[in-house]
C-alpha cells in the first residue's frame, strides 16, 4: 500500500476524541433566597420627649442563618434594643416638626443579600400658644371692633385657627358663656366670613365676672392644655334669670 493511502487509512479508523479536546463544563452559581425585612413604626408622636418604637420583620429567613440587627437613627438616641429587631428612641432634644428615621440593615446573612430598610416618624411641634385679647361684658358694639381685629389676624395667618373661650361670671344666667361664644361666632362668620370650620368654641367655666378669651392657635390644639383654670367653682355660682327684653329695644320690621 502507498504511504499516502496508509496515513489516510489510519486518519479514519482515530476516534474523533483524539483530534479535539473536551469542552470544559460551566458552573451555574444560584443565588441565595434572601430573607425580606420590613421596618415598622409610628407615624407620628405628640410632642418632643417621646419615646418612638421601631420594629423590623423577617420573612424566609433560612434556618441555618443566624442573622443580626444594625440599626442607625437620624436624631435622637437608641436606648434599647440594637442588635435586636425593635429598638426604643428617645427623642429628647429633638426639635418640633423634625423627622426621625431609624434604618436598619441585616447582618449574619449571605453577603450579597445584606441590605437595608428603614422607617420614619414625625415629632409634631408643640402648639403655639398666643392669647390675643380677651375682654368682659361690654356693650355688643364694643365686642365688634375686638372681634374685627381679631378677625384680621385670623385672616392673615392661615396656620392659625379662632379659638374663643368664653367663662360665665359668678353672678349670671345659665348658659350665658355659651350663648356669648356662639354670638361672637355668628359676627364673625356672617360679618367677617371667617370659614365656621375654623373657629372652636370652648365653655371655660366661671370666674368672677365674664369674659371672653380670644386665642390663636395650631389647629387640632386641645383647648384644655392652655386655657386658664376657672377661679369660681360651680356650686357657688347664682344663676338669675335671663334679662327681659324691653319692648322699645325691639326692633320694628319696616
């Protein structure tokens, strides 16, 4: 056989195995499952001081992890709970209308599935408190120029509500406080267009003579937190009828 016919022979009867090499094989890498972590909190509290709760939950967390809570705040300081899912913040120092978010990142879990969440409340500010008149019982045409610079103010600064407080005197008829608040209202609704919504009637008590308190404040303010305490007690109030109304005060339809 020529020796061109052999080499071609030979070529043939080689498996294919022995001229290519075998691919090498890939390795898939499956990513972890990572847990889901959710932080909870309060929307907001009243006032600076508070101590404001925050509470992290996990879900799918495997069973041979061993994870751990890193918390940080933005104001105010943990004093309970790092490390652990809830954790405790005390808010003294912290400014009126700040914000305080806590955020919390996991730790003790595949690398690649650290990550981090967070929750934030509101510190209200304190009510601003600021009495703009008060006056007596004076004649109704008297009580109207109160109530109409009282009206402008009211009208000028919309952060502001018309809070009238209104205490009977020692010496009155029943009901007397409420029926002046209610006639300083219709002025300055009818008169003065004041929106009703934003006027709050409060029934004071008693002091010794009465009188009408006139105050500017934050609305959602509760009344019994900065009105003065009543000076008389209502078991030595006497109460006397309502005035008579002469019949030459009456007013003549025309």
């Amino acid at each position: 056989m020529k020796p061109g016919k052999l080499a071609l022979l030979l070529l043939f009867l080689l498996p294919a195995s022995a001229g290519a090499q075998e691919p090498t094989p890939r390795l898939m890498t499956v990513p972890p499952k990572c847990p889901v972590i959710k932080v909870s909190c309060l929307d907001s509290v009243k006032e600076p001081g508070a101590s404001i709760t925050f509470e992290a939950k996990l879900e799918g967390v495997d069973p041979s992890d061993t994870p751990t809570f890193n918390w940080t705040v933005s104001a105010g300081a943990i004093t309970a709970g790092q490390s652990t899912p809830t954790i405790t913040v005390d808010t003294t120092g912290v400014a009126g209308g700040s914000v305080v978010t806590a955020t919390v990142e996991l730790r003790g879990i595949d690398r690649s599935c650290y990550d981090t969440t967070s929750c934030s409340t509101v510190v209200f500010q304190p009510p601003i408190v600021e009495r703009f008149d008060f006056y007596g019982n004076i004649r109704f045409e008297d009580e109207q120029a109160r109530l109409d610079n009282f009206a402008i103010e009211v009208e000028n600064d919309p952060r502001f509500n018309a809070y009238i407080v209104c205490y009977g005197g020692r010496r009155g008829y029943r009901g007397e406080a409420r029926a002046r608040c209610e006639r300083a209202k219709r002025y300055l609704v009818g008169r003065r267009q004041i929106p009703p919504e934003r006027i709050v009637l409060a029934d004071g008590g008693f002091m010794e003579e009465l009188q009408v308190w006139l105050w500017l404040l934050l609305p959602g303010t509760d009344v019994t937190r900065f009105t003065p305490r009543p000076t008389v007690a209502p078991g030595e109030v006497q109460f006397i009828g309502k005035p008579s109304v002469k019949r030459g005060a009456r007013r003549r339809a025309h």
